[in-house]
C-alpha cells in the first residue's frame, strides 16, 4: 500500500500566510462548525485521500460511533456467563437466544436479540489498561499512552482524509451531543479537526443545536436579524467586488444555509413520523439514534453519539444496568432497522462499545456494595453495517469472562479494519505541525499489539 508524501507546513518554513478564507470565519459565527465551512471553501491544504486502496473493498460512506464512556459490563451484556453463578453474574442470571442459532446475549437486550443477523460480537476484545483518559485514548486512536505525541482520534482522522470529497455543511466530525472529554480528540492536527458537539437535547421540544439553533429566537427573526445586518453592512456592500472579502462572504453564506437551510434540516426531528420517534425511544438516547440516521443520509462520514450518562458502575450497578441497557437496546436495534429499511446499512459501519469492561467479578464489599470496576483484560464491541457481516461471534472470553480465550482483538485490529471499509490506508502519514513523522496506527515494529484485521467478519 502506498502512503501520503510527507507534509510541509508553512510553520516549518517560516513562509507567512496571507489571511485565508478559514482564518475569516474563525473570527466568529460557528466555533468549530465554521471552521468547518470555512475549510469547506477551501481544501488545498487538506491531503488528498490515500492514492492506493487496502487490500479490502472499501463499502463504508459513514461510521456511527456508540461510546459507551465509563465502560460498561460485558458479562451482563454481550457475552454473559450464567454458569458462572451469582459471585459473577450478580442480578441477572439468564441468557436470551437471538435470531441467529447459537449466539445468546444478556437479558436486558430483547430487541437487539431479534437484530443479531445484523451486527457482530466481538467477544475477546483486550488492551488490559484500566484508566478512563488512557484507555480511551487506546480505543479511540489506536497508539500506546504516554507517547510523545498526542495523536487524532479516529474521528479526526476521518475528518482529514474525507473532508476533500466531502461536500455537506454539517462537519464532517460531529458529535451527539457533549464531547466524551476523556483526551484530546484531534491531537496534534489542531483545533481545526476538533469534533463539533451539537449540545442540546434531541428528545426535547425543539432540539437547540450549539451554533445552529438559538434558544428562543424563531426562524422568522433569525432571518430578519440577518436582512438587517446586510443592510447595516456598508462597508461590504461598498466593496461587494472585493477579491479580499469574497473569502468571508462565501463563508457567512455557507453558515447561514447550516442555520436556515439544509444543514439545519438535518437536526429537525419533527420532520419524522412520530410513530418512528416511539420506536426509537422517547429519551436522549434513542433521538440521538435517530438523529445519526438522519446525518448519515446527508453525508457526514463520522458521528459519534456519547451515551448520555455514562457506564461508571462501581456502586449501583444493577439498578442502573436496568434503566440504561433497555434504553440502549431500544435506540441501537431501531438503530440498525431504520438504517437497513432505508437502504444504509451496508455504506454505515456502527461501533458500540466503552473504553474498557467492567471487572467480571462482582465487588460486595463496602462501599462498592455489588459494583464492577475497571476491566481491560477482556470485553466485548458490537459492530455491524459497512462492509461487517452480521450474524458472528468473534473470538472468547474464559468460563468467567475475565481473560480472553482465543482469538485476542487489540485497538489496532479494530480500527485498522474499520479504516480499511473505510478506504483509509493505515499507513497514510499524518500532518504534524512540527513536520515529525506520524502514521494513522502503529506498526508490529512500533511495539503495536495485533491479532490482525476482523477479516472473518469482512
């Protein structure tokens, strides 16, 4: 496979830059969004995608990233054991069949169990880090913490390598509906592919999108607002021919379609049956489901949705495993339904996991009380769409669920699989500001722990 050419940023050749298009609107108007719009005017210095496929056909368009934050149990969820008694099991005792013959999942999941021909477990997922910052930063990136780069999320990746053919207005890297917050999302590639986080609730009233909604201001005043800012704008209409400000024009333009137009469409709800909003669920969770369908039929290649709320159970597991799993049952099989009904499944890749599991073993003891701790020895992610087959168990965990069995998938098997449905070579080098060399994922030779690409399932 082939790699980019090496970068040569301006900042390590002491060339000045004139004022460009991004540096207008980073004035104002849209945060990050409008620097998104801003680049979207202009892509020079933006690499080109990978001259050269990997060896996989590349069928994903999308990818919609469920993260679980705080890490949530494997054992009571994808691959429980209820063999393995109550010291393990705890409150949930049984496993439910699905669709698929062979393959059970935990209790709580009823409508994911009629989904499983969709999606694959995989059941032996390990990096054996049991820090939130750090192993999510393993999750989300793929390389080793404590390096002396902070490398891109995956998200951020994305961002850099589609933006070129990408011409929609929501950013390309979008985020449902707070950034998780636990690392540096864009890196060392700067604030420019920071994700967009929507804020807001899409399962209120009216789903307030940071920079895009204003509360209590209507459409109707909002287009006023800005009639009467062109008006007052004397300077621009003086110099409307003005090569110098064409640049922030086009900008505002674009900010106002994502506002008032088609971007702003995307983010309606109300524009959906209710009948589909109920299947989806009547809470954050499954509106931000719905919500990520509707931005994968716009275009953008990478949402993530953090699950609100977050899977931090050392005290209150159970109770809070029986409020929060039926709500992510709902959303995500819904999820995976609407997506097929509408034609999308096989172009969307959707990943759901945390950064780790929760320790196997219950902990009774005070002030824990029948929690889970941290666990990256060995846990599971469910993927589906894009290129993955459904319908498959990848890999084992032991009679407790504590160690992997066979078949070991590390962060870099399960990202590099995902960039490589994705068109994106792993091996692509990266823009460091400072010219160091730095490459999507780490290699064998860079210590890189590796059981090899899913391709059973690709």
């Amino acid at each position: 496979m082939k790699t980019l050419p090496p970068f040569h940023p301006a900042s390590s050749t002491g060339t000045t830059l004139p004022v460009t298009r991004r540096d207008a609107l980073r004035l104002g108007l849209l945060g990050t969004a409008g620097m998104w719009l801003s680049n979207n005017t202009r892509a020079a210095d933006v690499p080109a995608p990978p001259a050269a496929a990997p060896p996989i056909t590349a069928k994903a368009k999308s990818v919609i990233q469920i993260f679980l934050w705080g890490g949530m149990s494997h054992i009571d969820t994808w691959d429980p054991k209820p063999e393995a008694g109550p010291e393990y099991m705890g409150e949930f005792r049984t496993a439910i069949p699905t669709n698929v013959d062979g393959i059970q999942i935990g209790e709580l999941f009823p409508n994911l169990a009629k989904q499983a021909d969709k999606y694959s477990l995989i059941r032996s997922m390990t990096h054996r880090n049991n820090g939130h910052e750090t192993a999510a930063y393993l999750m989300q990136t793929g390389h080793a913490p404590g390096e002396r780069l902070a490398y891109p999320s995956i998200g951020a990746v994305f961002s850099l390598f589609k933006s070129p053919s990408y011409k929609g207005l929501i950013p390309p890297y979008t985020v449902l509906t707070q950034p998780q917050g636990r690392f540096c999302e864009e890196g060392f590639l700067g604030p420019k592919f920071k994700p967009f986080a929507t804020g807001g609730d899409p399962n209120a009233m009216r789903f307030e999108v940071e920079g895009v909604v204003s509360r209590g201001i209507t459409d109707a005043r909002q287009q006023t607002r800005r009639g009467l800012l062109g008006k007052m704008d004397t300077l621009g209409n003086a110099m409307a021919a003005s090569p110098q400000l064409a640049a922030s024009e086009d900008a505002k333009k674009l900010a106002y379609e994502l506002i008032l137009g088609q971007g702003r469409d995307v983010f309606d709800l109300t524009k959906e049956k209710p009948e589909l909003r109920d299947h989806y669920g009547r809470h954050t969770f499954g509106q931000d489901c719905l919500a990520a369908r509707r931005m994968v039929e716009a275009g953008v290649p990478y949402i993530v949705i953090n699950y609100p709320g977050g899977w931090d159970t050392h005290s209150n597991h159970f109770s809070t495993m029986r409020r929060q799993c039926p709500q992510l049952d709902q959303g995500l099989a819904m999820l995976l339904q609407d997506l097929q009904d509408h034609g999308l499944l096989d172009t969307t890749i959707v990943w759901c996991c945390g950064e780790f599991g929760r320790g196997p073993k219950v902990d009774w003891q005070p002030p824990w009380n029948g929690g889970r701790n941290h666990y990256g020895n060995a846990f599971s992610v469910l993927i589906a769409g894009g290129g993955f087959k459904g319908g498959h168990i990848v890999g084992s965990s032991d009679k407790h669920a504590e160690e992997v069995q066979d078949r070991p998938v590390y962060p870099v098997d399960l990202l590099g699989s995902i960039y490589a449905l994705s068109g994106i070579d792993t091996k692509a080098r990266l823009p460091h500001p400072m010219g160091t060399e730095a490459f999507v994922l780490p290699s064998a030779a860079e210590g890189a722990k590796s059981g090899g690409l899913l391709t059973e399932i690709m």
